[in-house]
C-alpha cells in the first residue's frame, strides 16, 4: 500500500483543489478582468504557482498596509536565452516589474514586484518571446537545469537537447495556461476536453509537492545536480553522449523544528542510455507521484520516499515503471561546483565571457550599471545569455570580431570583466527573502553582501586572505540557495538570526551540517573567527575549509548530524 492510499482520510487542502480543478484554472481569468482586484484567492493562490507566479506582498512596506505585489519566474530549459529574448525580459522588468532581473538557482529569471494590472501583459509576453512561466513554480517538474559551461562542445549540445526534451516530456498539459495568458480568456470549460481534463502524466492531482531535475557533465558539477529529484550525470565517451548516470532523491529544503525534513543528496542507482531518457524521467516521477506524502506537504518530496523506502525499493519501481532494468552506474568523478568568469574560448572559436552577478540580481546601481550594458549588448550582437545555476550569466557565442566591442560596452558601463569579485563573493549565494519572499524569516540577499565584507577582513586577519570558502545564505530552510550543500551555510531562523552550518565540500557531493543554531547578527563573525583562524593553522596541505570542518568539527560538540 502507497503512502498515497494511506493518507488518502487526511489529504492536504492542496490535493483537495488540484483534485476538484485539474486543469488549474480556478478563477484566475475572472480575477484578472476584474479592475478592482488587486489579489487572487486563496485557492488560486495554489494554482497560479503552476502558471509561474506567487503572490506576496512588500514585507518592507508592512506596517502601513499590505501591498500585494506577484513574482512571475520564467521556464527557461538549460538558461539559454537569445538576445531577442533577453532584450524582451529587459523591458518587461522596466515595464512590469522593479526594473532588476533577478537570475535564480534554477537558471531562470524571476520579476519581483509585478502588480495585478501588469500580469497578464506580461506572461503574455514572455509567451510570444518563445519562452513560458509554465511549470516554473506548482507541484510538477520545474525549471530543467543543463551544464551552462564549457559552452559548445559537441556533448554539451546533445546534453542541452536532452534538456529540452526532458522539459517538454514533463510539462503539464492543460489548456488552461494557454488560454488565460496567451488568448487571454477563461477556459472553456463545456469543451468536453477541458471539462473532464486529466493531465496523462501527472492525473488529476499532480506530484505531492515539486519536482526538480538537472543534467550535468562531469567532472564540473556546476549545478549541484546531487540536489535535486532526478539528476542525469552525462557519461561522455570521446565527445559523444553515450548515456547517462541516474541520480534520484536529492533536495534542499527543511523545516526548522521537524527532524523528519533534512536535506539530502541523490543516490547514484544505474545508467541507461540516452534513446531511454524520457522512459526514465517519467518514471522516476511517477515513483514521486505515486508514493510522496500527500498529507504532510513538508515531507512531500521525492527524497523522503527514497530515503524511507531505500534505493533497492526506488531502483525496482523506478525500472517497472520504466520498463527496462538499469545497467551498473558508469565510473565518474566531481572536482568542482561554480562558474569560470572572465573571458573564455570556445571549442568552436568564438568566446564567452561568464560575468558574476552579485546575488544574481541584474541592475544598474551595483556592479556599474551591468542591466543597461547586457541590453546594449543584447541590441547590438547576435549572442546567447545562458543563465547559471549559481546566478550568474554567461554572455556566449561573441565573435573575435565582436568581442572588443562587448568588451568597450561593459568597461563603458562600469563592468568589470577581470577580477570581477573576491574570492569569497565570486563563490556564494544569497535567495531572495526580504521583502518579497513571504517565507523569509532573516534578511539574506541584502544582507550577505555586508556580511562577506566582515568575513573577508576576519580572513585576511587569520592568513586565508584570497582564499575561496562557498557560502550561501538563505532568508528560511526552505533553501532555495542550497545552502546545505555549501562549506559554510546560512539559514534564517529568525530576524537578524541564523543558523550555521559547516562542511560541504567544492564538488558538492556532500550535505553540511548544523554547527550553530540561532547565531545573532553580530555574533556570526565572532564565532567563526576562531575557527577560522584554527583552520588557517591546523590544515593539512590543499585541504578545503568545508573538507576540514567535516573532518574536524563534525567530530566535535556542536555538530549535528542530520
Ligand atoms: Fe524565500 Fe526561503 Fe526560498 Fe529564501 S530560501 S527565497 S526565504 S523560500
């Protein structure tokens, strides 16, 4: 008996919805020809997450009323963008949103502070620019991550395919996302097909919760594809794709309190080739439709089932639902997690230029003013954006013809192209949160910044000066900058409050664990300067500050095994 069928007397109010509206429609059209409204119910709430959008309100702006304000993420398969592509985003933020395109964990572009009347033009938009918001957030198949670098080599290419196809295999079928944002109409609902809609992948109640897939090449494993439900880890033999290793049950998030969410990375269980991909995907979905919590949707994801029910289980239904048995996993090795920034040439001549984004939030009054000079850019040459999973963007396919004139732009706009960050900035992370995330307990992307300067001085001080330590921090335990998987993490626990964890290492095969719970603000430095300091003196030669803290403070009081 599934957990489904167990739970079935206390199911979630969201399977309650998603049962009685398959197609996910709810009233959405109705709220959005409504001139007076200025939010979307509380059910339709749920729904519209499925259509890429989450309502919030401006938590700065609180105390003298709720403003609600909507964030729409696009569904950008592998981060590629075209110029044309990113010159509509570009003015669909100056236009709709806060005049910043926000790059996310899962290579896609959020718009924070959309208000109702904007909302329609805008999914509208992004639709006729060929991309969608579709499955960007809502219990299915989210954005599917895909290698960003090296860009261009010939696996690369049939890896992005792959990519593709796995994103359109997983998308769900209703006709309601089409006819409210691109006819902008209500579903009609006495066409039989509407009427008795049931998705043929996902049935009428979708996953419990979402589901995340990656594909990577190794050795980088610069998207920390053990993190997510499905990872596929390319085996290249040659240049050429010859299948891929199957990773299943990763994820982030948790809940403070609630020892039965923790984090978790995927286990590796077999390889297949690459004519079976979307045998597989479907499968290792339906074992999550079929088997994750629908009751408790904080243990509602594929990695509670996986790590309840063990890999053999996971292997076996995972493979009956495939229809084929999964060969042995193929020998392969991480190095490293993270982006190349600067210039770079392409296997086939061009270059490409990985800029680092400070919090992954293009705008004019950071970094120079690096919003105008990608647009000018974007204008002028025919070049691709490819969005990373560590929020930062590639600018890909200049020619050498071409590329003194990026180069004149950026350097016009006040961009560096060299040295572009610290070793401590060009390796960390921030969400959101404050104010438009409605999860966030702590500030994280507008406080990271402050807090890397101060830890930069404290490593300066201990001899680590120029050293690269991974840090992220995010606003709750939800994690959506997977900071569990970083050397040195920051959860939100409360304003002003966090926890620390410590010891993930630089391939990101490994999940951290909690050194300090509920550090005060100007606390944090005070805590890790000794430790700091003892990991300058106490190393061994080459070895990683997340690599030494699991070896020698995991052993120690403090550290909490999760
Ligand atoms: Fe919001 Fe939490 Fe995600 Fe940060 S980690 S963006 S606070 S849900």
């Amino acid at each position: 008996m599934n957990t489904v069928e167990t739970s079935k007397a206390k199911l979630s109010h969201n399977e309650v919805i998603k049962e009685a509206v398959p197609t996910l429609a709810g009233s959405i059209a109705a709220t959005l020809a409504d001139p007076n409204a200025d939010r979307f119910s509380d059910d339709d709430q749920q729904f519209i997450k499925f259509h890429g959008i989450y309502q919030q309100d401006d938590r700065d702006l609180r105390k003298t009323g709720k403003k609600y304000i909507v964030m729409v993420r696009g569904r950008i398969p592998g981060g590629v963008m075209s110029s044309a592509q990113w010159c509509v985003f570009d003015d669909l933020a100056d236009q709709y949103g806060n005049k910043t395109l926000r790059i996310t964990t899962r290579q896609s572009i959020q718009f924070h502070g959309v208000v109702l009347a904007g909302l329609g033009p805008l999914v509208k938009r992004i639709n006729d620019s060929l991309l969608s918001t579709l499955a960007a957030c809502g219990d299915v198949n989210r954005n599917v991550l895909a290698p960003p670098t090296p860009a261009y080599t010939r696996a690369r290419e049939e890896v992005f395919a792959d990519c593709v196809r796995v994103a359109d295999a997983l998308a769900p079928k209703t006709h309601a996302y089409h006819s409210i944002w691109v006819e902008g109409v209500q579903l009609d609902l006495n066409d039989p097909a509407n009427k008795d809609f049931v998705d043929p992948l996902y049935g009428k109640t979708y996953l419990p919760r979402k589901f995340k897939t990656a594909f990577v090449i190794p050795p980088l494993n610069d998207l920390d594809v053990l993190t997510n439900d499905l990872g596929l880890i390319a085996v290249v033999e040659g240049d050429r794709l010859v299948g891929y290793n199957l990773a299943v049950g990763g994820g982030m998030g948790r809940s403070h309190g609630n020892e039965a969410t923790y984090p978790r990375m995927a286990d590796v269980v077999g390889f297949f080739t690459p004519d079976r991909l979307i045998a597989v995907a479907e499968a290792v979905l339906k074992v999550h439709r079929d088997f994750g919590d629908r009751a408790d949707r904080k243990h509602a994801r594929l990695k509670y089932v996986v790590q309840e029910r063990g890999v053999e289980w996971t292997r076996a239904q995972i493979e009956e639902r495939a229809g084929f048995k999964l060969e042995p996993a193929r020998p392969f090795v991480f190095t490293k997690q993270g982006d190349l920034y600067g210039w770079h040439r392409q296997v086939d001549g061009r270059w490409f230029l990985g800029l680092w984004v400070e919090s992954g939030r293009v705008k004019d009054n950071g970094q120079g003013r690096m919003k105008a000079a990608l647009r000018k850019i974007a204008e002028r040459f025919p070049v691709e954006f490819r969005l990373t999973a560590n929020q930062n963007v590639l600018v890909a396919n200049v020619t050498e013809a071409d590329r003194p004139a990026v180069a004149t732009i950026l350097a016009e706009h006040g961009v560096k192209t060299e040295n572009q960050a610290t070793a401590l900035q060009g390796a960390s992370m921030a969400c959101p949160s404050m104010p438009t995330c409605g999860l966030g307990l702590a500030e994280s992307e507008r406080y990271l910044p402050g807090l890397l300067t101060r830890l930069e001085a404290v490593c300066s001080e201990v001899g680590l000066g120029g050293e690269e330590i991974i840090i992220r921090m995010t606003g709750c335990p939800n994690g959506c900058a997977r900071p569990y998987a970083a050397e040195l993490g920051f959860v939100g626990k409360a304003p002003g409050r966090y926890q620390i964890w410590l010891g993930g290492n630089e391939a990101s095969t490994r999940v951290n664990r909690l050194w300090k719970d509920n550090v005060k603000d100007p606390d944090i430095v005070t805590e890790l300067r000794p430790v700091l300091a003892r990991y300058a003196s106490d190393r061994q030669p080459g070895e990683r500050f997340g690599d030494w803290s699991a070896r020698v403070l995991w052993n120690e009081a403090g550290a909490v095994a999760v």
